[in-house]
C-alpha cells in the first residue's frame, strides 16, 4: 500500500488516541466516518467522556479557532481535551439533552422559525392584508398591548389571599403584613365598613365589593409609636397595585415567595391568550386567524396547507408542509406551534432539535447524539432511526450514545464501553458490529441476548386512589383508579397524556404525593454528591468535634479553601481570544484544602481523604447513622462507585437522575410519583431501578411510575396504559390491568411491543 492510499484509508476514520477525560483510561479507537456509530455501556463507563467531552469538545474547539479574533472572543471557550491524538474530525453537530430553554416567548413556533413562514404567508395570501411584523407578538406593531404578547396577565388569587371560612378577626387576610390588630389590618377592620367578627361567607355582595375593591375615605391607624390616617383601598386592588407591576427581583427569597404566593398567571382578557392586537386578528386565511393556526396540531395543519396553491403562497406553503411532515415523521405531530418551549420534554426538545438540520444542505458533518430515544415510546422508536439513517445517507458521520437496544440495531459500527461504571469503567470493552456484540462477552450483550418475561405473581392492593373527571390538555373527562400498595405504571405513546394524568391530575388530587421528576440538579462543579445528600454538614461537624476547631474549617467554599485556587482543585486561566488553561493547583495538590486544614483527621483520615472515598468505601468508615444512613441511598441506586467530592458537573444525565432519587427515596406509607426514572440508564441498570421501587412497595409505600421502558412494564403489578395515539388522538385510557392482561389487550401500542419484545 503506498503512502497516500494509507493516508487515504486513515482519513475514512476519526482517530483518538490516549484518551483520558475523567474515568477513561489511555483509551484508543477509531470511528468509521459516514457511518452510524453508538456507543453503549452502562451509565458512568466513559461513553460521554469520549463522545462529548473528547471527541465534540475538540471538533467544536477546532472549528471556532477558524474564525478570526472578534468572532472567537464571542464564542464559548474550550480547553484542548486530555488525548495524545484527536485527527480527522469534521465540523460537529452535536444534539444534546439540554433544554431548549428560552422564556415565556419562546414557543414551538418561534424555535423552529415556522412560525417566521407562517407569518410570511399570512402576509401574502392574508386579507385584509399586513406586512409579515404585524403577526410578531414579540413585535409592538403585532403584540397585544395588554400582556404585551404573552398572553397571560398576571393576577391576584383571590382565594389564597382571603380565606372565606374566617372573620377579619380570626385572620381572613391571609397576608402576613395583615395580622389582626396590624397597622395594615386595620384599614379594614377600623373602617366602619364591616362587621370584624362575621365570616367572610356570609358578607354581602357589597360588603364583599367593598373589601376587594372599595375605595374612599380615610382610616385612622395606629401602631405603638404613631398614628396616621391612610386612604381606604380594597385589600386586593391594594395588593394589585403594589406587587403585580413591582419588581420582585430585589426582595429577599422568603420575601419573593409571600408575595407570588398570592399571584396566579391567567389567560389575558384583552386577546384571549392569542398574544396577537386586533389588527393581527382580522387577517385570515381559509377562515381562520394566525392564532387559530398556531393553536392547531401540526398533522392538521398539514392538511390545510394542502389546498393553498398560487404562484406567490404555493411555493411558501410547500416549504411549511415540508418541514411540518418531517416534524410529524418523528413523532411529534401533536405538537402546535403556540407551545412554549419551557413545556416540552428533554426527548422532545432533542427530536425538533434534529429535524430541523434535515432542511440543511450541508453534508459531511458529525452529527452527536445524546440518547435521542430519551422520552420516546417503543413504536416510535423505528421513525427516530429512519431520521439517523437519513443523516447518514445525506453524507454525514453519525455518532449516538444510545442505551435501546433498537437504536443500537441500526449502528453500522458499535462501540461498548466498560466493564462497569466510574473507575471501574474507562475502557473499551468491544467494537464491532451488532450481531457481533450478541456474541461478545460484555455486560451489554448479557442483558441483549437475555430473554424476558412479564410478571405473573402481582400485588394486590391495599386500596385504590381515584382520580375523576380529568380534563386537563388533551385528557377526555378521564377517570381512573390506581391502586396502592402496589407498583403501577403509567405508559402510552409521547403525547398521550401520561403527565398530564399523573404530574397534573393526580398530583392535584393528591397533593400529598412524592413526585421526583426529570427536572435538573444543581451541578456546579462545588456541589458534589455528599453535599447534595446533606451529608457533608454533618461530615464537618464530625471533623470540627473530633479536633475542636470551627466547623468553617471543613468547607473548601469557606474558611477551610485553599488560597491559591479558593477551593477549587485547579487554576483556570482565561486568555483574551484563546481557549482557557486549566491546571491542577500544586499549592493543594488539587485537594481543595489548605495544608494546615489537612492536618485534622477522624480517625486517621482527614477531611479530603473522607472525600476521595466511594460511596461504598465511606459507608464503612463512618459509624454515625446520620452520615452513613444518607450514604445508602447511593448504593441503593447502584451509584456506590462515586466518591463523595466528585463534582455533580462531571456526572452522565444518568447518574444524576439516580442521585435524585437516591435522596428522595425513603420512609414508608407513602406514595410515590417517578417520572421516567430509567432515563440515560443502562439495560443492567434499569434492574437496579426495578429493585429499587420493589423494595419501596415492599416497605408500604405506593409507587407509580411514568415509563417507556418495556422492562420497568413487564415487572409491574399494573398497568395504565393512554392513548392510542399522541395530542388529540390520546388522552383516554386504552387499558388498565395487569402484564399478563396487557400482553393480550387489542388496540394499544404498548401492548403489541411488549408481545414483540417478550419474543425477541
């Protein structure tokens, strides 16, 4: 072979070489380019450290040092990763998980710039007709003056600001400024205008006028230093006028939560939630406003998109229904686009992340992927690859940190990594193609080759908790009873109307409940997993007792801080237009501590060394329950390999899912809610999880959980299963029984992939 058909043959891969983020150990490999490739293992093995911390972070570091000094200066900064070799990159797409994010402007809409095409159209095939900014609510010419295009107002909650049952003597205002016998109380209850022992319930309709909103005269007040008179004004025109205008910002945590308490968002009255003035109103096209269309389905607007035809509209609304049918190819043509993009899930935010870099031209990219299954139903599963393989064909490298086992299916190249998780993880484990990892000896191919059956011997309940009625989003006047005692899960297609049955409905019927969704911890790289358990504080306290010295000592973000890095571990140095230089502080070692700190031990460790300790390790060390009782919560998750300082910032998704629950998860005789708990998990981990809620009901307690996962269904007591279909096709109960009775229900998608997946 000559130097150049070697040079040639190189070029077709990405190439790393002694690759040593976090847990990986001098890991090498090649990846095929225009090819699928996923890398699997369990949770904490290395896959991100490989795929986004090495592989994304130079590609993107790479890319922006093509531009010159100005534009660089406006980027983010990243440092070089720790690899001998990283060559042959091309430039990176990388979808993650991260929330869209945005704000209260920020819908479907305007995220995918549809609702920009949209408002071009209206402006062409509209009448009366407007220019395109007149329907922009973020535009003055097209927002409504009234919630200055949010559509909500906000209000005050009348019935949380006075409680009916009670007289203005036993308290009625529920503010804390208005005390019987307060200044501020006695505006109404010196005022002549009631009677301060009678009920609220039983004023008159005047009487109650004059307490809301009245208005006239003066008051005498008095405190024990002063006395004043005050003009009379309506409890809740008085708090309107001083807080729903008022900027909260300043106040004080605790302060902020006494006044939103007493504040709800409601639809404006001025443009019915539309966003959008008059003006933007009159337009229409086929009957309908701008609004209309928004509020509709994406997989309805398809269709009223196909009559719309001309030389001028025709060719922009070809545009918009191509783009809506690659958005519904995904599975997510329930979806309108007034939807705020704060509402949508990691998995849905993922997916129209993607399809919108299918309308690019572009080829000869790597496009990352961070679980792009995450939040997907097994039927929709097959459109997800359809999507990668259509990248791959474009031309591009595809590479997907991927866990479902049909995603995994379709890679032309797999990458395993492992053994295990942490430091027991880091390596490489297997490369190869799928049926080659069915043989292989891995912890992955174990839990692929392995055959499943769903639960014969259920539960029986102890009782029943109903929910009647439900109408919240696309639910049909639902009602259902979940059984206790037991575990339950609640399954359906993406849109079904799963999380508005149990995150809404349910939790507003009992309030009670403990719900441990997929919201985000903090993970700055101070907080860490004892000090997320609040296990650390009682770690200091121990440290302090032991040597008689203050407790601040113990803490690298206060007294106890090296100076050098102040608590750190490491020296970032920022460089006017180039990437930051990061380096392990000599003076600490990267310990955190000052050198005198370190001196201090409990029993014969000192306050670093304590948190350089597994999980696992630090439950042996310590015999105080209220440390080593916290700690348990790790292992329970099978998260026993991290150790107690590692910073949450280098944890996997997964591993911060189960550090959520690890410190939600105990007690008895309760009910718990788990909103997809197997997000980011291994197939092996999923096991742990199961274990996890098993031992849950076994203690007493209720527990039921929102899933995909065929695993976490087959090994339930019962199922509630919605649909049959997303948006306004779901929302009702297609089934509600045991696994077994699933496996031969007709008419739900659940129930025919369970059968599919039992024979697999």
């Amino acid at each position: 072979m000559t130097e150049a058909e070697r040079n040639e043959n190189s070029a077709r891969y990405i190439r790393i070489e002694g690759g040593r983020e976090h847990n990986l150990k001098d890991v090498s490999l090649r990846i095929p380019k225009n090819r699928i490739t996923v890398f699997t293992g369990v949770s904490g093995s290395g896959k991100s450290s490989i795929v986004f911390d090495t592989l994304a972070v130079e590609a993107q570091r790479q890319l922006n040092s093509t531009y010159d000094w100005f534009i660089r200066n406006q980027l983010p900064k990243y440092q070089r990763p720790h690899a001998d070799v990283i060559e042959n990159l091309t430039a990176p797409v990388v979808v993650d998980q991260k929330p869209v994010g945005g704000n209260a402007r920020s819908t479907v809409g305007t995220m995918t710039d549809l609702y920009s095409s949209l408002r071009v159209l209206f402006s062409r095939l509209g009448t009366p007709y407007n220019p395109a900014s007149v329907y922009s609510f973020n535009n003055p010419y097209g927002m409504c003056p009234e919630c200055e295009g949010l559509g909500r107002t906000r209000r005050v909650d009348v019935d949380r600001l006075l409680d009916r049952t009670k007289s203005l003597d036993e308290g009625a205002i529920q503010l804390s400024t208005h005390k019987p016998g307060a200044m501020d109380w006695q505006i109404y209850g010196k005022s002549g205008h009631f009677d301060t022992a009678k009920k609220l319930s039983d004023y008159t309709g005047a009487e109650w006028e004059m307490l809301l909103y009245g208005s006239g005269g003066k008051v005498k007040v008095s405190s024990a230093n002063t006395a004043v008179a005050l003009n009379y004004e309506g409890v809740v025109a008085r708090f309107a006028r001083t807080n729903l205008k008022r900027d909260l910002s300043s106040l004080s945590e605790r302060g902020r939560a006494n006044i939103e308490r007493f504040i709800t968002l409601g639809e404006c009255t001025g443009c019915g939630g539309t966003r959008l003035n008059p003006t933007a109103l009159a337009t229409t096209i086929a009957g309908r406003t701008i609004a209309d269309w928004t509020r509709m389905e994406i997989s309805d607007l398809i269709k009223l998109l196909d009559g719309i035809d001309g030389p001028v509209a025709g060719p922009i609304a070809a545009g918009i229904r191509t783009a809506f049918e690659r958005i519904e190819g995904i599975g997510l043509g329930y979806l309108s686009l007034d939807r705020e993009t704060l509402s949508l899930s990691g998995g849905e935010a993922q997916r129209l992340k993607t399809v919108s870099h299918l309308s690019s031209s572009l080829v000869g990219m790597t496009f990352i992927f961070d679980e792009p299954s995450t939040g997907l139903h097994p039927r929709d599963v097959g459109r997800l690859n359809g999507l990668l393989r259509e990248l791959r064909d474009m031309g591009n490298t595809v590479i997907v940190v991927e866990h479902d086992p049909d995603v995994i299916e379709i890679a032309d190249h797999v990458v395993d990594v492992g053994p295990g998780a942490g430091v027991h993880g880091g390596k490489i484990v297997f490369e190869g193609t799928f049926p080659e990892l069915r043989k292989a000896d891995t912890l992955t191919a174990v839990c692929l080759r392995r055959t499943a059956d769903v639960k014969a011997d259920v539960r029986r309940p102890t009782g029943k908790l109903a929910v009647k009625n439900a109408d919240l989003h696309n639910l049909r006047d639902v009602s259902v009873t979940i059984p206790t005692g037991v575990l339950t899960a609640v399954t359906g297609v993406a849109g079904s109307g799963k999380s508005s049955l149990i995150t809404g409905a349910f939790l507003d019927a009992h309030p009670d409940a403990i719900l441990v969704d997929q919201t985000a911890i903090r993970a700055s790289s101070r907080s860490t997993p004892a000090s997320h358990l609040d296990a650390m504080d009682v770690i200091r306290k121990l440290f302090a007792k032991a040597n008689g010295v203050p407790v601040s000592l113990f803490s690298f973000n206060s007294a106890g801080a090296c100076d050098e890095c102040n608590g750190r571990g490491e020296l970032v140095v920022e460089l006017a237009y180039m990437d930051p230089v990061r380096t392990r502080c000599e003076a600490c070692e990267g310990r955190r501590f000052k050198e005198e700190v370190l001196a201090y031990e409990l029993r014969g460790k000192s306050v670093a060394d304590v948190l350089d300790l597994s999980a696992e390790s630090a439950i042996e060390f310590f015999t105080e329950r209220e440390v080593s009782d916290k700690l348990t919560g790790l292992t329970d998750v099978g998260l026993g390999y991290l150790t107690l300082g590692q910073p949450l910032s280098t944890l996997s998704g997964g591993e911060r899912q189960r550090l959520k629950l690890a410190g939600r998860l105990h007690g008895s005789r309760s009910v718990y809610v788990l909103d997809e708990p197997t997000t980011g998990l291994h197939m092996s981990d999923v096991d742990t999880i199961v274990g996890l809620m098993n031992g849950l009901v076994d203690q007493g307690n209720t527990v039921i959980v929102i899933e995909h996962n065929l695993d976490v269904v087959r090994q339930a007591d019962w199922v509630i299963d919605l649909g049959p279909g997303g948006g306004k096709h779901g929302g009702r109960v297609v089934f509600s029984g045991t696994p077994k009775e699933l496996l031969a229900a007709e008419g739900t998608a659940t129930g025919a992939h369970l059968r599919r997946y039992r024979t697999a």
